[in-house]
C-alpha cells in the first residue's frame, strides 16, 4: 500500500530536498502535497485527505502544533508526525497530547525515517527510541508536578480553585467564603504560582482534569 504523505515546512530548500528524497522511494510512499504554513497545511490536508502529514513546528500563519490540532480535530483519520528541529521537551509532549503519531527530529537517517513512516500504517508510533525515552520522562514529571502541586494548597485555596472552576467571580467567591476581595486575589495569585499556571482559565481546567470539580 502506497502512503500518501503531505509535506508542511517553511523552508522550501528543506522541503524540496524531502520531497526529492520521497520519490527516490518508488510506490512505497508519494507526496500528494506541500505546504509552508501552518494554515495551508490545514487547507492541503483536507482537500487532498493524505494519509500522513509531515509537519515542521515552526510555521507562520499558525504554527505546526495549531495546524495538528486542528487537523487531529476535522479529520481523525490522518496521522500527524512532528518532523522537526525542536528538541524541546514541551513540543514533544504536546504535540503527543494533541494527537499526532509521532515526533521525529530533522537531524533523523533517511533510511529510518522510511522505517517508521510504514510503521504509521500499523498504528504504530513515529518515535525513535530516544525520544520515546523522553517523552516518558515528559510524562512523568508533569505527573510528578501536578501532584505536588495540589498538595502544596492550602484546603482555603482548594476552596477557591473549586469556586474558580464552576465559574465564579471574585466577588463572588468572596461572598461564599466569607473573604474579603482582596483575599481572593491573594488565593488565585498563590494557586497559580503553586501550580505554576498562568490564568485562570488554566486554573479551572486543572481543577476539572484533577477531580477536584
């Protein structure tokens, strides 16, 4: 079975060499597709409906990560593989957590690359050893943080992230607690740091994914 790839990569020398490298393959895999932004590889994918997408990270108008998720998202039957030069532990995870099939760094041997692209058609992952390793720690440590994380709050502060999560205003927190506005501030500022978030919305969709609503 022939694999029907779309190629997604900014550099146009990057992704002319791949295209060229692809077709050296005969039947066993073809490029249906190019795209330089993360926007057009969304557009490409859903007119052409390939079967895998090679998708860089770094990409104007919506970068690789954007375009994953929404491809992931509208059509569930293309495998997304990250095919790019991040080494970043974040990029690893969450381009697994938004779906795709695998991750992969440019710096990869050809004859690997072919290697675990026909593994996609065995619903197997795209992933060297090495970065299965990493990402397995990746995993781990976000665990590891979330539970220190909520045991470092205060039962008041849990209170709050509850109150937070159901959507509440400060004031209204304020007046179920019988807590001053300020106060509440106070909580929201200690929550966030403690659980190392950044908003609120965070801070409500951690406490859903907690269980703590």
């Amino acid at each position: 079975m022939t694999i029907r790839v779309l190629v997604a990569d900014d550099h146009k020398l990057f992704r002319q060499g791949l295209i060229s490298l692809i077709k050296t393959r005969g039947d066993e895999v073809e490029v249906v597709g190019e795209a330089a932004t993360g926007r057009e590889a969304v557009r490409v994918a859903e007119q052409l409906r390939p079967d895998v997408v090679l998708m860089d990270i770094y990409m104007p108008q919506g970068d690789g990560l954007h375009a994953t998720k929404e491809i992931r998202e509208r059509f569930p039957d293309i495998a997304v593989v990250m095919l790019t030069s991040s080494e970043e532990d974040e990029h690893l995870y969450e381009a697994v957590k938004l779906g795709a099939s695998g991750y992969l760094l440019k710096s990869l041997d050809a004859v690997e690359l072919f290697d675990l692209l026909r593994g996609i058609t065995r619903g197997e992952a795209a992933m060297t050893r090495a970065m299965a390793a990493r990402l397995l720690k990746s995993v781990a440590n976000q665990a590891t943080n979330s539970n220190l994380g909520q045991e470092a709050l205060t039962n008041r502060e849990i209170d709050v992230l509850r109150l937070v999560a159901q959507g509440a205003s400060n004031p209204q927190i304020a007046e179920m607690l019988c807590i001053s506005i300020n106060t509440v501030k106070s909580h929201l500022k200690n929550i966030l740091e403690k659980l190392q978030l950044e908003n609120r919305t965070q801070a409500a969709t951690y406490a859903v994914q907690s269980g703590l609503v």
